[in-house]
C-alpha cells in the first residue's frame, strides 16, 4: 500500500510517476500484495517491490506506462520457466507476481506571456482547470489590470526566462502585444523544460519567426505549436483560449483528440 512519505515524495517532485504495488503473488515471490515503490519519470524511485531483476523489470514496464500515459497491470514470471502473457524475469523463485502500475500526473502549470484578451481568457479557463497559473507582461498597467495573483512585470521579453525554472508539467503560452516579443519568449521558452510551448500568430508571421531564431542558432523542436491550438473554428479570445487549452489536454494525455461519437445506426 502507499504509504504518506511516498505520497510526500511524489507531491514534491512535481514529476509524472508511476506507483507499483503488487496487487497478487502466488508461490515463492520477493513481496506480497501491498509492497509498493514509486517510479518517477527522471528514473529515480521511491520504496521497493522485493529488489533484483523483478524490480528492474518494474521500473522498466513503469517507463513504458509513463510513455503510453496509462494505467495497467502486468504478470511477472519468477518460475524460471517461459509462461504466455507474463514478462519473464529470468528469477527462480517459483512463483509469480501482478503489479499495478498506476500513472500520476501532476497538475498542469501555465506560464503566459502576454496580458492581453487571449492571456486573461487562459488564466480564467485555467482556474476553471484547477491549473496553476503565472502571468508576465511587458506593460506594467496590464499586469496591475490583470487581478492575477502570480503576474509579474517584465522590462523585457527578452530576458523572462533568464531565471524561471520551468519544469516537464509547464506549458508555454506566447500571446504577446507584438511579433518582437513573441520571438523573444519563444527563444527562451526553447531553453526550459516544458512539455508544450504555443505561439500565437499568422500563417505568414510563424515561420518568418521561425526563419529569424533559426538564424540565429536556435532549434524550433517538437514542443512548438504554431499558429496555436486546436482548428476548433471561432476567433473571439474566449473560442482561442478554448482551442488552446483543448491543445494542451490533447498534447499532455498523448490523445489523437478526434471524436467520441458513436456514428449514427452502429452499436
């Protein structure tokens, strides 16, 4: 069973992780049901599900299920013979074991860039997400109209990141007053950690973006989505923070974000 040091562990770390437990054993088996660890996404673990080759075996299943972004349980072989539909642990045990691995995300974080009509609508759908959110601006009597508890003037784009840990659970949003600052946050959101990072911008003023940082040295790499959010229709702030929300749930659950819908006259 989880135990409140390891639920101590994963609030702190602010990391996707993933919490084994052993659900069933049968025969000669390391631990019995209710021993648990816990699997962080940088590799480092918490607690132990009985050591050696089984645990190794864990933690690898338990990367693969951070990867997939979900939840399932796995039958380990410790017989020390090949069994169907079980992952052999080369272990002479005699027995065999089930662990659940139970995928943890941690809330996601915004950071805005632009206090404009699109970056007020996203930190009020933010609230309503139950995600935590900061805002920055270059306007000081943005930030002071803003009412946001984490807003915070910046003199310069350009330097917003300098001292910003930004983690894997943030996202990124550039809704700046001007294709100057876009720019300048775009490189310096490059530099962080975050999972998602979305440029607002035209079909023609993306890529010229993207041509002057490329210019410049800088990789546009596969965290980057611009223009942003999902093709939703709509041009209101409100209908543009919908779809740049409904991009980052997408990207952050690893979906194809299509419908759900039965077809009509299907079972």
């Amino acid at each position: 069973m989880i135990d409140i040091d390891k639920m101590e562990a994963i609030s702190e770390a602010g990391l996707p992780a993933v919490i084994a437990t052993v659900i069933k054993s049968a025969g000669s088996v390391p631990r019995g049901p209710g021993a648990s660890m816990v699997i962080f996404s940088d590799g480092t673990t918490r607690g132990t599900v009985g050591g050696g080759a089984l645990e190794k075996m864990v933690e690898e299943e338990a990367a693969l299920a951070i990867q997939k972004g979900a939840s399932r349980s796995v039958l380990f072989n410790l017989s020390g013979s090949k069994m169907k539909n079980r992952v052999d642990t080369g272990m002479i045990c005699g027995g065999e074991t089930e662990v659940f691995l139970d995928i943890y995300k941690p809330p996601v974080k915004l950071f805005i860039c632009g206090a404009g009509h699109i970056g007020k609508v996203l930190v009020k759908m933010a609230t309503v997400m139950k995600w935590d959110c900061e805002l920055i601006d270059s306007r000081k009597e943005y930030i002071k109209k803003s009412g946001v508890k984490k807003a915070l003037f910046v003199p310069s784009y350009k330097k917003a990141f300098d001292k910003k840990k930004i983690g894997s659970d943030t996202a990124v949003i550039i809704v700046t007053h001007g294709h100057a600052g876009d720019a300048d946050c775009l490189e310096g959101a490059l530099k962080t950690k975050a999972f998602y990072i979305g440029m607002i911008g035209s079909r023609v003023k993306v890529p010229a973006t993207f041509a002057k940082l490329r210019k410049a040295g800088t990789n546009i790499d596969s965290r980057v989505y611009a223009p942003v959010g999902m093709d939703l229709g709509g041009e209101s702030p409100e209908e543009i923070a919908l779809c740049i929300t409904a991009e980052i749930m997408k990207v952050r659950n690893n979906t194809l974000g299509g419908h759900l819908r039965i077809p009509s006259g299907r079972k």
